[in-house]
C-alpha cells in the first residue's frame, strides 16, 4: 500500500514522505512520537525515560522531530 502510494505520488510528496520517514526511523525517534501520539502534549522531563537517552541526546532527537514538523515546543 505505502509503495503504490510513494509510486503514484508526485516527486515532491515522495521526497517529503522519505523525509518524514527518515525522521522517525530511529527507535529513540519512534518512542517519542508514539509516546508523545497517546499522551499528547507534556514536559521533556516526562519524555525522558521514554527515550531511554541522556538529556544532551533527547534533545538532538527532538529537535529532529521538529525540524521534520512531527512535534512542536513551547518554553515554560
């Protein structure tokens, strides 16, 4: 379904669908957005032992996930 999908897709959505895909890819990345899909919005300190990462590392992986446009923060 996904290959028929990339397939008939124009260059550009394949080449943001390989771009979103690549951002979760990671298993660190993977458990953040599924944690973050079931809990919705919350503290990075309540991501941390989700990711299982140091903080300096959590911090990487989230910003990763904004760039791709997968997750947004707000300072408090």
């Amino acid at each position: 379904m996904i290959e028929s999908m990339l397939i008939e897709a124009s260059p550009a959505r394949q080449e943001e669908a390989v771009r979103l895909l690549a951002a979760v890819a990671d298993p660190v990345r993977w458990r953040l957005v599924a944690a973050l899909a079931g809990r919705g919005t919350c503290c990075v300190c309540d991501l941390q032992p989700i990711s299982g990462v140091a903080s300096n590392v959590l911090s990487y992986h989230l910003k990763v996930l904004r760039e791709a446009g997968l997750v947004t923060a707000e300072r408090r």
